[in-house]
C-alpha cells in the first residue's frame, strides 16, 4: 500500500476547502482515557459536532480503573490527586462533592510516599526482625537529604557528574553510601542495615516514577518534574468518578468501544484516500471526499479525518510506532518515542479477615539484608518477588475492611503478571510471615492486582525522564503533524495528548487532562474564524 503524501504544489487543501465552505471538520479521537475524554468534551462543547473516538478496549478510563470491592472501591490505576491548589482534577472533583468522605488519614501534604501518612511504617528485614523507628527516622533524614540534591541539578543547572552516569539512582546510592560508610558514631551492623534500607527506599521510588530501577532515571531532567502545592487526596468512591464526570456529556454515538486502530494514513491526497478505502474498507458506499488523514481499524473500517489526536499511552506508541503510521514518523519524533521512559507498576492487593498487624502500624516495607552492597536492582526470573518494596494498610478500616496494598515494579512486576492469583497469594503469604516473623499469618481471602504491562493497549503505568532523554523529547513527542508550516499540505493532521505529552506534569492525571485540553484549543484557534459562536470556556 502507497504511503500518503500531499506536495507543497498541490492545490487538493481539504481543509482549506473545510474553511471557506465552513464545513464542520471530522475529527477522530484514539483513546477514551482522561486525555482523550477532555479532548473530546472541550470539542463538543465549542461547537465541533463531527468528533469520534475510537477506545481499543471496551470501557472508558485509560489507565483509571477502579474496581467495586464490596461497599469499598479499590484502585488499580491512578489514586491520588496530587496536589490541590490549580489543579483541575482536584477542582472537578471538589465541584461535584467528591471529596465529602475523604478522611484525614487520606489526604498528605508534601511529597507522598505511596499510602503511608498517620501512624508508623515497620521497617522488617528478611530476618524477622523491626529495625528501631529511631534509626529509620535517622536513615530517612540523610535520604530525604540527598533526594533534595538530586532536583537541583536541572532547577539550579548543576553540572552533572560523569560518575553519577546522569542517573539519579547511581548518583543517590553512591552518596548515601559514602554519608553512611563515613559515619564515625554507626557500628557496622548499623552501617549494614542502612544500606539495606537505601535499597528499599530506591525500590520505593521505582514504583512511584515508574522505572525499572532509579538508574534508569535521569539525573539532569529528574527536578523539571512538577509538584502542585497542597494535599494529595483519594476520592473514596474511585477515581472513575472523574472519568464519568467528563464523558457524561459526551454523546453515546461519539464513543466506539472495542476499535483498535490498525493504521492511521496522514498527508493523503484525495487518491490516496480513495486506493485506501479501496483497498481496506469494501463495506464503504459512497466515494469518499477530500480528507489528509484515514484511519484505518484493525476490523477493517476506514474512517475519514481532517484530524486525528492520538492519546495512546507512550507504551503503546513505543511497540506500534514504526506501524501505526504511514508515512512512518520523522525521525526526530520516533527518536523521543524510543528515549523517552515508561515501566510498570502494579499493586496487589490482599484482603484478610482480621488484621495481624498492629493498630499504629501504616505499611510493612520489607528490607533485604543481603541486598545491601547490590549495585543494580534487577533479579532473576524466578527471585521476581524480591522486587515488592511494601505492602500499605489502607485506611479507614470501616471502609477498606483489613485490606494491604504491595508494590512492584519494573520487569519484575511483569513477572507477577504472568503467575496466576493462587502463585501471588502464597508468596506474598510467606514474605509476610517472613519479614514479620509471625508464622500464623493466614493466606489472605481475596486478591487483586493490577496487570498494566501486559495489557495490550496500555503497556506500562506511566512516562518517565529516562536517562539520555529531556523534556525537549516531551515537546518533540507532543509536536503535532506535519511540522511544516509554509506548505499547502493542511496543518494539524496528527496530535498528540496523554500525560507522556505533558513536560512538567508527565505521570500524572492532571498532566493528561491538560494535554488534552491543549490538543482541542489548537483546533479551537485553527477554526475561530471559521464556524460556530463563541462559548464559554469549559470548566474542567
């Protein structure tokens, strides 16, 4: 199948016809996540009434999917709100009375460590025993110390070290190593268990940047990332609560389900498109008219585009890139697709009938002993699980019931993935006698996990600045198509939206809402002049 390319000489524009006739542009949404439901509802409420999406699987949400868990809602994808103060999820939430049974113990001001706020972190070793609250609080200290270092090398440009690789965990693990070793007052075992507890706080960050291993992340790039000042808060009756808000709007003929896109077809002439649909679609019956962008879904239908806006996850553009798109990608944009990161985390829940942990107790972090001295946090295939970090008790327990969360992260978590829920429940059933020291631990009742790098159409929880990359790829990655800005070839063809999109609030929710509402604002200001009345500014 020919590739679609519309010369600078040629006088087929699509979309300038579109805007001296003032014809409505058709508009096709990939993704029915948060990016693409914002896309879809600013459109539609500024008058652009041609919008499809198509979503690969058959619901709405993305990487939000929350699950009904008796009279509880349990998270398998995004959780908190992070930070108040100008953010807009947290405003739509707080608009629509979502935060009225939001408990202290779920809400955190300042940096959020995954669920632990009130009460006590325990700290086991794989030897059952707790390491004492004072020598933790010490050893966070001199972390906590280092970890502020490590954002000033992009926000003061700091030059980076050659032996720091530019990555933040080489850097971090050599001078936490170096403070602790040169301590005078710490006894060797003291020394060797802090070390051991430098490896679990980097398997802690893992999971909450979503990499491999903090060696992966760069170092330079690691302090653009963007906190919003505030508390971080849970939405007790789930975060698809969010998700619904924005799509419920939204027409139902707009949203097709179970659509996955095989091909999207850009810079097309109108014979381009017509061999496409020759070729691909025999169900269409009439000719097709003038349109630079076909996409084409892997059920065989074609559909017609003045633009598309792609919100599939970096995961997804990172396996299907060099297909997804004919003609293929430039370079430089392909090139920020590979340099750019993204890993898994999972959790894994476990649901007990009685809790065998104490009251003041918030999370069991398991500290390995033996993994004090290793140089890369990475084990083989079978070890998968030494790569859990923590289990977190869920708070209140009138609403959670006696519920732990883990974490896992990286190749690791993948692993998890492919073992089955009665594999999962035994072995977290023994780290947990393991670590606690108490063999009368039940197996637990009920298990849940996520599985978000084996899903097909998301692969991976989220984005992340991975060593040799900047936002400058954040940017490049978020560049619509055809770059080209003195040619006839129409503009805006392709865009781009989803939290990897976003350079400072990559990773979260809020940076995917923002891309999207940026993707419909440049189709907004491209047509301005050419349709509709002036509306109010959607208040998402």
């Amino acid at each position: 199948m020919q590739s679609c390319e519309i010369s600078s000489d040629s006088t087929d524009d699509p979309l300038s016809s579109a805007l001296h006739r003032k014809r409505q542009p058709r508009i096709v949404v990939i993704g029915a996540g948060l990016a693409g439901l914002v896309t879809t509802k600013t459109l539609l409420e500024r008058g652009f009434t041609n919008v499809t999406v198509l979503e690969a699987s058959d619901r709405i949400g993305g990487r939000v999917q929350s699950i009904q868990h008796g009279k509880t809602t349990l998270e398998l994808g995004a959780t908190w709100i992070h930070g108040a103060n100008g953010n807009p999820i947290y405003h739509l939430a707080e608009d629509n009375g979502l935060l009225e049974h939001t408990t202290e113990e779920e809400r955190s001001v300042g940096r959020i460590s995954l669920y632990t706020k009130n009460g006590v972190a325990h700290y086991q070793t794989n030897n059952g025993k707790r390491i004492p609250k004072d020598l933790v609080e010490e050893f966070s200290d001199l972390y906590n110390e280092v970890y502020e270092l490590t954002q000033e090398f992009f926000q003061n440009g700091k030059p980076v070290g050659a032996e720091s690789q530019n990555s933040v965990g080489i850097f971090t693990r050599d001078v936490v190593r170096k403070k602790i070793m040169l301590d005078p007052y710490d006894s060797e075992s003291t020394k060797k268990l802090k070390l051991s507890m430098l490896q679990q706080y980097l398997k802690v960050e893992s999971c909450e940047s979503s990499s491999p291993s903090m060696d992966e992340v760069s170092l330079s790039e690691f302090g653009e990332w963007t906190e919003i000042p505030g508390a971080h808060h849970v939405i007790p009756a789930g975060f698809i609560k969010i998700v619904e808000i924005l799509a419920q709007d939204i027409p139902s003929r707009v949203l097709r389900f179970s659509k996955p896109v095989r091909r999207i077809h850009w810079n097309c002439s109108s014979h381009d498109t017509e061999e496409i649909v020759d070729q691909v679609d025999h169900n269409q019956d009439q000719r097709p008219s003038h349109s630079p962008v076909c996409v084409e879904c892997e059920d065989g239908e074609c559909l017609l585009a003045d633009h598309v806006i792609i919100t599939a996850s970096l995961g997804v553009l990172k396996k299907a890139h060099e297909t997804l798109f004919s003609p293929g990608l430039p370079l430089d944009k392909s090139q920020a697709i590979q340099k750019l990161g993204i890993s898994t985390t999972d959790k894994i829940f476990l649901e007990f009938a009685e809790p065998f942990w104490s009251p003041e107790c918030n999370s069991i972090q398991f500290v390995w002993e033996d993994d004090a001295q290793l140089e890369r946090q990475a084990y083989p295939e079978e070890l998968w699980y030494r790569k859990i970090c923590s289990f977190d008790v869920l708070y209140p327990p009138e609403r959670y019931g006696h519920m732990l969360s883990g974490w896992i992260c990286g190749e690791e978590a993948l692993r998890m993935e492919r073992c089955d829920d009665e594999t999962v429940a035994e072995i977290c059933t023994e780290l947990l006698r393991q670590f606690t020291g108490n063999q009368n631990i039940p197996k637990p009742r009920r298990i849940l996990r996520s599985s978000w790098g084996s899903n097909p159409y998301i692969r991976g929880s989220y984005s992340f600045t991975q060593v040799g990359s900047s936002g400058r790829d954040v940017e490049k990655l978020a560049e619509p198509l055809p770059y080209i800005k003195n040619t006839k070839a129409p503009p805006l063809q392709v865009l781009f939206a989803g939290e990897a999109t976003h350079r400072k609030y990559y990773s979260t929710t809020h940076g995917a809402l923002l891309s999207g509402q940026r993707e419909a604002n440049r189709l907004i200001e491209l047509y301005q002049y050419s349709f509709g009345e002036e509306t109010t500014k959607p208040n998402v």
